[in-house]
C-alpha cells in the first residue's frame, strides 16, 4: 500500500516537469528541478568564464616566465584569503532569515559589511608590506595594495547580492559573473601581451571590479528600511563567524599549499605550482564552487523542516554531486592530453601534476554539499571543525612529500585530500541520521523537496 508521501510524491511530480511535452519524463522531470537549473545556469557561466579563461591561460604560459607566476601567485593568494572576511557569513545569515525579521538583518548587514571590507583592506595592505619585505621586491606591496582597493567596492553591492541569492534568483548572479569574469580575462589577455608582466594578472581584478557592483544594483533593488531597526548583531556574528571560519580554512587549503611550495622549492618551483594548479584544479573549483553556491538556498529554505531538508540532500547528492565528481574525473583523465598541445610543450613534463590536482577535487563536491547541508541546519561550527581537521591533513601531507620533490608533494596531497572528503561526507550524513531518526515531517513535505517545491519556513 503506498504510503502519504508516495502519493504526494506521484500527485506533485507531474507539476513540476518543464520542458517540450515530446520529452522523455526523465528529461521532463530534470529540466523543471530547479537545483539543477540553477546548477546549469552556473556551469552555462563558468563554459563561458573557461573559454576567455582558456585563452588568457595560453597567453600567459607563453607570456611569462616561471618567476613571474611566482611573484602574482603571492598577491593573489594574499586576496583570496583576505577576501573570504568581505564574501561569506553575513550573506548566509541574510539567506536564512526570516521575512518579517530580514529589513533589520539587512540594516545590520550593511553595518557589518562596511566594517569588514575597510577592516580586510587594512589588513591586507599590512600583510603586503610584510610580503614585500620577506621578498625583497616592493612592486609585491603595490600588487597586493591595488588589489585590496577591490573591498571597498563591496558594500555598494552586497546586500542586492544576498537578496538574489535568497530568491534563488542564482541566473542573475551567474550573468553578472560572466561578464565580470570574461573582462578580467580579456584584460589579462591584453596586459601580458604589452608586456606588463606580473601587473597582467593583478590591475585587471581591480578595473573590472565596479562590473560587479553596478550589476548587482541593477539587477535588485534595495534600500535601507530605517523604520525597521536594526537585528541584534550577538546572533548575526556566531553564526557569520563560524561560516567565515570554515572558508578562511578552505582558503587556507588552497593558498597556503601555494605558500609551502615556495618556502620548500623555491620561487621557480613556485611558479610551476602555481601554473599547474590553475591548468588543472582551477576549473574543478569553478564547479564546485558553482554547486555549493546553487545547493545552500536550496537546503536553507528548508531550515525549519530536517526530514524535508534531508530528503532534498539525499536527492541532490544523486542529480548534481555525483554528476559534477564525474565531470571531475574526466578532466583528470584529459589533462595528459591538452596540457602540451594547449600550453605548450615546456609544459608537457607537469602534465600529470595537472591530472594529480584534478583528482584530488573529485570528492570536493560530495564533502561541500556536506557543509551546505551543516550551514542550512545552523550547524556552522560542525563544519569548521571538518575543515580544519581537512585543511590541517591536507597541509601536513602537502609539506611532507614536498621534502621529496614537487611532484610527491602533489601525489601526497591527492590522495588525503580525496579520502579524508570522502570520509568527512559519509561522517556528516551519518551524524544528521542519528540527530533525526524520527523527525517529524508530512508526506508532502517530503515530496516538496524531492520535487523541489518551495516550503513556506515557520
């Protein structure tokens, strides 16, 4: 006999099918998931964002010599990790919010974001003259100066970014990220080939930064409800600071290995990490990233809800995960091939580093659908202790084969990493499974995340 849910599931499964009626059901059923329509408008963004990524990649492989990817890696490593502090946190706190409590979130978001992106510039301008110092080349401070600029562009955007992203509205963002992304790239394009060497890959994250901002403004509107207050901030802080924690230490996973091959191999052998790294891992990282990105809203509009919520993981691991992982594996499995006819034959010797850092993403998609899954629940600090215990075995492996050349390192730093996500996935679900045995949830509820139907939040 089947059961509510099984009825609900069939009577609300035909109403969220889209697409030409000549269509097989699966494909019916696919096109009108709307996780995996916004999966597919970033995947659109990111094909869009590799080909003018692709090309500069060429260019700048022949534009420029090891020791000057070496010197760009330090500044831009120096902003990927600053950065984390002005994009994470208070956007999740926002998502998560209540209607009739989100005007004094907002308020109090604005606030919070105005002094986080003045503190991160100060503190990268900080970290810049300590690098330049360490290095013994002042253009590093400038570098890592222009790019800290970017974070005082921020705020005028963020909050019409938060709010598009709560109305899963994930296209737009996607659009603007196109024409962002591809800009940079052209530009970076042009500068190597005027000979501005490592400043091509530095100004142009700087020029194509009000892109964003005008974007945002234009595709939300919003202004501050004065009228409305402002939230209290002790709650908005604990729950911003654990997500900024867990991406500081993603962030940290993948620059400070940037960090320990210099400090270990040299800036020659810097610069060959650093061109291997984007050959290969940066493209799975656009993917993931993109993933993680459409699955949060997607689980947080469930909060109130843990069987629905878990429901909707469960199917969300089979229809995009999975299928990303896979995307993953075959990358790897190409790089020997387009590395040396792609960028050139002096890179020919590292093509195989490049499909060791592919491998190492393939289980990144299952392990950070684990944390949106921890995020979305207002487990936050659960995944930093994940994180930090990932990123500290990640680091440790990393400096240990290091100690034998960059290629153990690398082979090294594969392997934990993809055991330790797999095993950090299974240990995230399993924990939700004891938490809610019996949690309690209508046959409709399941059936709406299965089909991805809204569910009003109480």
């Amino acid at each position: 006999m089947d059961t509510p849910a099984d009825a609900s599931i069939r009577a609300t499964s035909s109403a969220t099918m889209a697409g030409p009626a000549w269509l097989p059901d699966r494909w019916r059923q696919l096109l009108g998931d709307r996780l995996m329509r916004n999966v597919g408008w970033y995947s659109l963004a990111e094909a869009a964002n590799r080909i003018t990524r692709l090309i500069t990649a060429i260019v700048l492989a022949r534009a420029l010599m090891p020791e000057e990817f070496g010197i760009a890696a330090i500044a831009i490593t120096t902003f990927e990790i600053v950065s984390v502090l002005c994009m994470t946190g208070i956007g999740q706190a926002v998502v998560r919010a209540r209607d009739d409590e989100l005007p004094a979130v907002l308020n109090t978001a604005r606030r919070a974001s105005w002094a986080v992106c003045l503190g991160a510039f100060v503190l990268q301008s900080v970290i810049g003259l300590v690098a330049a110092w360490a290095v013994g080349r002042p253009d590093v401070f400038w570098m890592i100066f222009c790019l800290g600029l970017v974070y005082l562009t921020l705020p005028f955007g963020q909050m019409h970014a938060h709010l598009i992203v709560r109305a899963n509205r994930l296209h737009v963002l996607a659009g603007i990220a196109v024409v962002q992304v591809a800009a940079d790239n052209i530009l970076t394009a042009i500068f190597a080939f005027s000979g501005f060497g490592a400043w091509a890959i530095v100004l142009p994250k700087l020029l194509t930064a009000p892109i964003w901002v005008i974007g945002m403004r234009r595709a939300q509107s919003w202004k501050p409800d004065r009228s409305a207050g402002f939230a209290p901030w002790r709650p908005l802080a604990r729950f911003s600071s654990a997500v900024i924690a867990s991406e500081l230490l993603v962030a940290a996973r993948f620059n400070l290995d940037k960090v320990l091959v210099g400090a270990i191999l040299g800036l020659e052998a810097l610069g060959i990490y650093y061109f291997i790294f984007n050959a290969g891992i940066g493209f799975s990282l656009s993917l993931t990233n993109s993933l993680a990105a459409s699955v949060y809203p997607h689980l947080a509009e469930l909060a109130a809800k843990p069987r629905a919520m878990l429901a909707r993981y469960d199917q969300l691991m089979i229809r995009a995960a999975i299928p990303v992982a896979a995307v993953i594996t075959i990358q790897g499995c190409l790089a020997v091939w387009y590395v040396p006819v792609v960028f050139g034959e002096r890179w020919q010797p590292y093509a195989v580093l490049v499909a060791c850092l592919c491998f190492s993403a393939v289980a990144k998609p299952v392990f950070d659908s684990a944390c949106q899954l921890l995020r979305a629940f207002g487990r936050p600090r659960l995944e930093v202790y994940a994180s930090a215990t990932l990123t500290a075995l990640a680091l440790i492996a990393l400096a240990g084969g290091l100690q034998f050349g960059l290629a153990a390192g690398v082979v090294t730093y594969m392997a934990t990493v993809m055991v330790a996500q797999f095993a950090a996935a299974v240990a995230i679900r399993k924990w939700f499974g004891v938490q809610y045995p019996k949690a309690k949830g209508s046959g409709q509820e399941v059936a709406d995340a299965l089909t991805g139907t809204r569910a009003t939040v109480q």
